[in-house]
C-alpha cells in the first residue's frame, strides 16, 4: 500500500498519477493541474511571484526576489503538518520552478513523525525515467514503474524507427523557454529535439537553460523556432509568440516555421508527458511522416513555406 504522500512538484504529481497512486496524494502544489483529478487535492504551496504577468515583470520580480534572498514560494507549514504524509516528494534543479529541497528538508526535519523525502532532479530523460524507477520504489511500486518505463520507451522507438527507415532530414530548431529576456531551453529538451528528428542549435543535452540573445537565435539559423514559455499553456504561449511576433527584433523569425507550444504539457515538467512533446515535436519537425498535431499541444504560427502566412485559427 503506497504510503500518504505529499507532491510539492507538478512533475512528481504526474509520475505519482501515472504510476496508478492519485488516491495516495494527500497533498500537491497550487501549479499541479494535471490529471484533473488532481484538482480536489489540498493545495501546500503559495507563489510570490505573480504568473500572470507579462514575460517582463515575472522575470524582474524573480530576480528582485532572488537578489533579496527571499524565497519564491512558500510552503503552507501547518496545512502539512495536518495532513501527515509519510513521503514527501521534491526537487534539486531549479528554485524558481518549485520550493526547494532544503526548505523542504527543514520542514520535514520538524514533523514528527518525520516523513521520508525523495529528491528528483533529472536533467536528461534517462534521468527523467530513473526519477520515475525512485518515486515508484518509494510509493511501493517497482513492477509498476518498471512498466510505465518500458511503455514510454517503446514509444520513444516507435519514433525513432520511423525517423529511420524514411531517412528523415533533421532540420535545425531552437527552443525558446522564455522570452523576454530570451532563453534557450535546456536539461532534457535539447534531447527530446534529437529523438524528435530535430538538431537543437542552442543548447545540448544536460544544460541548464540559459539566457542567449536574441541575435544569436537568429544568428544560429534555425528552420523551426518554437516557443514554449515554462509555465504556459499553448493558448498562452501562442498569444505571447504572435505578440513577439509583431516587434522588429524577431522580424527575422518571420520568414522560418513558428510554433507555440504547451510548455506545461510537453517541455518544462520532468515526468511521462515528455514523450508526448518528444512525439508532438516529431509532427512538426516532419509532418509528413507523423499525424498532424494537436492543437491542444501545440499551434503554428507562421508557415514559412507559404510565403510566410501569420497563422490565426
């Protein structure tokens, strides 16, 4: 039996639902969405950031933030407490995406009884699959984990394999992660862009996202720029590329293939759903092998092959 467990990461929230142990969550974090089930699970965390905000503000109020010391989110301490999870799951990579690992530690060292505390923090997606393996130890698991692993695999060679025998050309893409300022994607995404059929021009496999500018994503020539802001849904990320758009800077993106992308669903949380984007990235990059894709996933924005057209359904 999995034991009550505590989400504090919307990546570990996923691995936990799609593991077959939603009911065991006794707790998640205000940005898990996903499943929908997850939506009547006590929320443990507070944002002082507002996510709202334009591109601009959210990164200046990070880094006034972060200059200060100050924490960008806030664990709910009581509420934890009551809910008394035996497991907590948290992260090691990035404190501007969830609470970090040492305030949770602190808390959980303060809880009696104290909880056991299981850190993910892939950058690559083997690391991303063992995370997967740790979580399904830690609920009780394995044979479950060891199954989700060798499903997303196998989707993985599916993809692979029809790359393969149709020789697929592998055009040049870069990744956007956020956009003012601009940064390149990085961890497991330039990976997911090599399974993909693609060839990341900005960043390679395990690198942190890093900020490069403008000029050089246009200097690197990519043929498909696509645009997945971390913590964007597609109509959002969509909205934010056409708006970009429209500015001098990124004229020269207008005559290349542009894509906005479901960053939540497909590139920014560690967990199943990357194979999905590693999937939706196929459709773009060669969509004459793959179906068409969801528009739920993923919208373009210009079709440079046709002169260009600003895409607006």
């Amino acid at each position: 039996m999995p034991p009550p467990t505590l989400s504090l990461l919307p990546a570990a929230t996923e691995i936990v639902a799609a593991l077959g142990a939603l009911d065991h969550l006794v707790g998640v974090t205000h940005e898990c969405d996903f499943p929908a089930d997850v939506a009547s699970t006590p929320r443990v965390t507070a944002s002082a950031v507002d996510p709202a905000g334009d591109a601009a503000s959210v990164d200046a109020r990070v880094r006034e933030l972060a200059g200060a010391g100050a924490p960008l989110f806030r664990i709910l301490d009581e509420r934890v407490a009551a809910l008394r999870p035996e497991l907590i799951l948290t992260q090691a990579l990035c404190d501007v995406c969830a609470v970090s690992e040492t305030d949770v530690r602190a808390l959980a060292g303060r809880l009696r009884p104290a909880p056991r505390v299981v850190t993910l923090s892939a950058t690559t997606l083997d690391g991303v699959f063992a995370d997967v393996a740790r979580v399904a130890e830690a609920l009780g698991v394995v044979d479950r984990g060891e199954e989700l692993v060798d499903r997303l695999r196998a989707r993985l060679r599916l993809v692979h394999e029809t790359l393969k025998a149709a020789r697929a050309p592998r055009p040049r893409v870069a990744v956007i992660e956020w956009t003012d300022p601009v940064y390149a994607a990085g961890h497991w995404v330039p990976e997911m862009v090599h399974r993909a059929g693609g060839v990341d021009v900005l960043a390679g496999p395990g690198e942190h996202s890093r900020p490069v500018a403008l000029a050089a994503v246009r200097d690197a020539d990519p043929e498909v720029v696509v645009i997945a802001p971390c913590g964007y849904g597609v109509e959002r990320a969509s909205t934010e590329a056409r708006r970009v758009l429209t500015t001098e800077p990124w004229a020269w993106a207008r005559e290349r293939r542009v894509w906005a992308a479901d960053a939540n669903g497909l590139v920014s949380r560690p967990g199943p759903r990357l194979v999905d984007g590693i999937e939706t990235f196929a459709r773009i990059f060669n969509p004459r092998l793959f179906a068409p894709a969801d528009r739920a996933q993923a919208i373009q924005i210009v079709k440079a092959d046709r002169g260009d057209v600003m895409v607006r359904d």
